[in-house]
C-alpha cells in the first residue's frame, strides 16, 4: 500500500533548523525525521512512498538522489585518464520514493489533490513528516478494513495545539475541531488510512485537508478512529528535537521497531505484507 508523507511545510516554529532545509529533514540521530517515519512503516512491509514536498523542495530530491551513493562502498577509478565508479555493496532499503513538488504555499488539502495521479483509485496511508509514533501499523489497517468507513485516522491523548476529535463509543469521530487551551479530547495524530473517494472532497491548493475533508468526513460518519494509547510526538520545536534526540540516544526510541523482532509471518498475512 502507497504512504503518502506531507513534508512541504514551512516549519516556521522550529526556524533555527528550518530555514535551512525541510522540517521532515530535519535530523534526529543522524538521519530525517522523516527517514524514520519511512522506516516505521517499511517495518510493516509498506516500502512505496509518496512525498508531498514544497518548502525546498530541492533538498529532499538531492537528499533521495544522493542516498545510495552515501549507503554504498564505492571505488572511484581516475587511473589512465578514466573516470569509473564501482560499487561494491550498498546497504540501501529497498524501497520505491516519489518526491513531488505541490507547491511553496500549498495547504495540506492541496498537497494531497496534487499527488491523486500518484496514488490512483486505492486505498492508501497518509501521516505528517514531523512526527514519529509506536503504532502498530498492521492493526490499524486492520481496523480501517474492519469498519468499511472512508477514512481512518490515530487519535492520542496529549495536552497539544492540534486538532480535536469529539469520539463516540464506537470509535466513530463525531466532530473535527481546532484545540481550546482548555481541552483533554484526544488528538489527530496522523497515520491515517484512508480510501480514494477522499481526492473527491479536495479542490484548489488552497485547500485545508483538517478543515474541509475531515470535517466533511466526520459529519458524514465516514470518519474513524484508531485509539493509540503508546508513544506519539511530533516535533514542532527545538525542546521536542533534543527531547527524541535524547531518547535515540538512550536507545529509548520507542518507534524504533525495526532493529527489534519482525512482525509475525501470520501478522503480515492478516494485513497483506507477505
């Protein structure tokens, strides 16, 4: 199934980095986050991604073009007058990227419309590059699949500025809101699954994604959660960088999952990864 990743933001709460390459590059232990995002879902064999970039747009295709030649052993050969590379082993993923420009100031719901002929008529994820998350992506797909709604998306209790979902006790979200200083509802944290008539919702790039389609989705009761009681944080400022660089260090990372077990044989069956 393709991943959708929205990474043309300007990042302008974390401009000590930002102004120098994409929030979603931004580095934690060494690599993008957005590295790792790709990474948590390539764990559940979802290795197809689709990159909605904007704000330098640039350095993402450099840092993508660039990659298999930094992964690689390689032998460069100047001897009589020739200029030959050899590589010799490369520990590349194997995975396939497209990295689309949607525009400089694109709005999310513009972002997504842009890459609909990317994606065709199916099913596919969708999460923010700037954050990163336990989730266990094989169960959520397997709840998006059970309840046959439009779209899915992973619900978190967190005292964040994000958008507000009002949940019914069928885990159908009611209402889609933006977050009062004074609220404890759970919170849209992305990692979404979400079906192709969702392209139908979205028109111009001045379209908000969280304020035109999920309301309309929620409205209509084709919007579900997926309660995620683990780990989940975004990285809007330079406290939440250090906060998961820490944790990386510490080899605490909890959405660390691929240097850990391989998801079951019967897990990757249930979900159509085998």
């Amino acid at each position: 199934m393709k991943v959708v990743l929205l990474a043309g933001g300007f990042g302008s709460r974390i401009s000590e980095e930002s102004q120098f390459k994409p929030k979603p590059m931004i580095e934690i232990g060494g690599m993008p986050i957005l590295w790792h995002i790709m990474k948590e879902y390539a764990y559940y064999g979802h290795t197809e991604f689709i990159i909605c970039a904007g704000y330098k747009q640039e350095y993402i295709k450099e840092w993508f073009a660039n990659y298999f030649l930094h992964n690689s052993d390689v032998t460069f050969d100047y001897r009589c007058g020739k200029n030959e590379m050899t590589v010799h082993n490369s520990n590349m993923e194997p995975w396939k990227v497209t990295v689309v420009d949607t525009g400089y100031n694109t709005m999310t719901g513009g972002r997504i419309k842009r890459i609909q002929k990317y994606v065709g008529n199916e099913t596919f994820m969708m999460t923010y590059g700037d954050g990163v998350c336990d989730v266990e992506i094989d169960k959520l797909l397997a709840f998006h699949q059970s309840h046959g709604k439009l779209a899915t998306l992973t619900a978190v209790k967190m005292a964040q500025d994000k958008g507000i979902l009002d949940i019914s006790e069928n885990n159908s979200v009611r209402s889609f809101r933006e977050k009062n200083a004074s609220d404890g509802n759970p919170i849209n944290a992305g990692y979404m699954v979400l079906q192709p008539e969702i392209f139908n919702m979205l028109d111009g790039d001045d379209c908000v994604f969280e304020k035109t389609a999920l309301v309309k989705l929620a409205a209509e009761g084709e919007l579900m959660s997926y309660i995620h009681k683990g780990f989940w944080q975004c990285m809007d400022n330079i406290r939440e960088k250090n906060m998961l660089e820490k944790l990386l260090s510490e080899d605490k990372a909890p959405w660390k999952r691929w240097e850990r077990a391989v998801p079951s044989i019967e897990a990757r069956k249930q979900t159509g990864n085998i």
